[in-house]
C-alpha cells in the first residue's frame, strides 16, 4: 500500500474503503512511521499542529445499572473505586474553573447511569447556566440515553455538545452489553444532533473485537457524520468481565489512531482513556494521528498529569488549542 497516495485521496475528498481502512490496521509495524505521516499530512491539513485539551468531570460515579463488561461503575463490577452522588451546581461550575485554568478549551460533565432523571438534568442545566456565560470554554455533557425534550434542554441551557459513545461495532456490541443495544446508542446520538447538540461519540478498542469491527466502527461514526471521536484504549479494570483481557500493544494502538483519522479525516481525534497505560514511551507519536486528548484523568483512572501533557505536546512539536471565536 502507498500510503502518501491513501493521504492524497482522503485529502482529496475520497472516502476509504473498509477494504482500505482494514489495510491501515493490517500494515507491518515496519511501515508504521510510514501510516502515521499519511494520517499526519490528513490531520495538519484540518488542524494544524493544535492539541485540544479537554477536562473530563465524574460527576456521579459508580451506582449504574448497565451491565457494560469493561466498566468499573457498572452493575456487574466489584472495582474499588469512590462511588458518590451527584454533585452540586456550585461543584461543577467550580471544576469548569479548574479546567478553563489549566487551559482546556472542553469541560465534559459526565454521570453513570442509563439516562438523566429531572433531578439530574436540572441540576447540569444549571451549572450550564452559570458555566457558559461566564468561562471561556465550551460545554459537553454525558448522561446516557436522552429524550427528544432533554435534549434541547441542555442545548437551550447553553450545552454545546453531547457525548454517548457506540462503545464498539453493532456486531460485537452484545458481547459486552445486554441492558441496551446498539441501535439504542445509536437513537441518543442522532436526537443530541436534531437538539442542535454536536456529537461526541466513538468507543473503546481492545475488547476482544476483531480488526474488521474496529474498521465498521469508524465507518459508523462517519456516516453518523460525528463532530468528535473519543478512542480509549482498553485499560482494563480489577473486579469487572474483563479483568483479565490483555492490553494494545503501542504499535497496533498507533495504527488503530491512524485508521480513525483516514476514514473521519475532519472529525476532532481524540486519544481518550487508556493512553499512558496502551502507548507508553510512543504516545508523543499519536498526536501525529489525533488533535485531542484528554489532561486530569479520565472518570475513575489518573492520567499522567496536565504538566507531564504540556510538555509531551510542546516537546513533539505541537501547540496547545484555544477557544475560537
């Protein structure tokens, strides 16, 4: 494969085959470096050399009644983690000033559980209220499931976009969830989009799908038309199904990154969970393929720190993204 001619199409306007898409996740690790400058020249072409920081806020954790097998808050985990209820408006606008202070351009409030109760929607509602007029930085929320109603309430509230990730691809979407279905997530995403909400939406690799689902996962969330794509890496937790499923290695992780950049070439790319434990020594090289990550941690998981990301990015040659407009 030449992959500075797959860079020349996509830029071009072509859209990759998932014959060609399977390709990227198939390459030999020796044409790695190769990839990544093909997913390179698509991401410089869109975004330059700008990383946008994002802030991710747990702010309900633990307690969910979805039976997702990865998942330390589900309903079938034993995971020690801190469980706690919701916090308060006065809370989240708080970390909203934390994370516009640490130079984020997204803060992501995000609670467990199927989908918002009055109490919960009220509650993001308000601290929305008081966030977005008063912080330079945009707004993004994860409740699970959402109504037509709720959704135009958080985007009358002043919520920019909404999160609910497809978690993997329709196939293999049963063998890690059986409280909901695909379909459903599917449902949530469109109606955040018909609210006038921007969709955050991509999933988690390293499940025990296979390479063709990772391939039909990008390709759903391209012709979902996502605004932004959230790929964790599996890490996987003590006390869930999943415990004991082995880890990406860097090189098949990189490849994957690059993969999601060529079929979703202008959707904002982001190295989500699992990045520090999936890449290790090589995650500088994935912002060569994504524009985003997320600093502070992740919703029950550390991540390296804000000061250990500035100086990854600025060392790599990249530049931190600010709030446009």
């Amino acid at each position: 494969m030449n992959w500075q001619h797959v860079a020349d199409d996509v830029m071009a306007g072509r859209a990759l085959a998932h014959s060609e898409a399977l390709a990227v996740l198939q390459a030999p690790d020796d044409e790695l470096l190769a990839v990544l400058d093909a997913a390179f020249r698509v991401r410089r072409q869109h975004f330059g050399r700008k990383v946008n920081l994002h802030v991710i806020r747990n702010a309900r954790s633990g307690g969910c009644s979805e039976d997702c097998a990865f998942c330390s808050q589900s309903a079938v985990s034993s995971a020690p983690i801190e469980q706690y209820p919701l916090q308060s408006a006065d809370e989240l606008v708080a970390g909203a000033r934390a994370a516009a202070d640490a130079g984020a351009v997204k803060y992501c409030i995000v609670t467990s559980g199927r989908r918002p109760s009055a109490q919960v929607l009220a509650v993001v509602c308000a601290a929305a209220r008081r966030i977005v007029p008063e912080l330079p930085i945009r707004l993004c929320v994860s409740l699970g499931a959402l109504s037509a109603e709720q959704a135009r309430e958080l985007q009358a509230a002043g919520v920019a976009r909404y999160n609910h990730n497809l978690e993997t691809a329709q196939r293999f979407f049963a063998q890690i969830c059986s409280t909901h279905t695909w379909e459903e997530r599917v449902a949530t995403v469109r109606c955040a989009r018909a609210a006038g909400l921007e969709a955050c939406c991509g999933g988690i690799l390293g499940l025990g799908e296979t390479l063709d689902d990772r391939v039909d996962l990008a390709l759903a969330l391209r012709e979902l038309q996502v605004e932004a794509i959230p790929v964790n890496l599996f890490n996987p937790r003590p006390g869930t199904p999943l415990a004991g499923r082995g880890k990406m290695l860097p090189m098949e992780s990189l490849k994957a990154l690059a993969m999601f950049r060529l079929v979703n070439p202008t959707a904002e790319l982001r190295a989500a969970g699992g990045r520090e434990v999936c890449l290790g020594q090589l995650q500088p090289l994935a912002l060569f393929a994504v524009n985003s990550i997320f600093t502070q941690g992740y919703l029950t998981t550390p991540g390296q720190g804000p000061s250990r990301d500035l100086a990854m990015l600025t060392e790599a040659g990249f530049e931190v993204g600010q709030i446009e407009g």
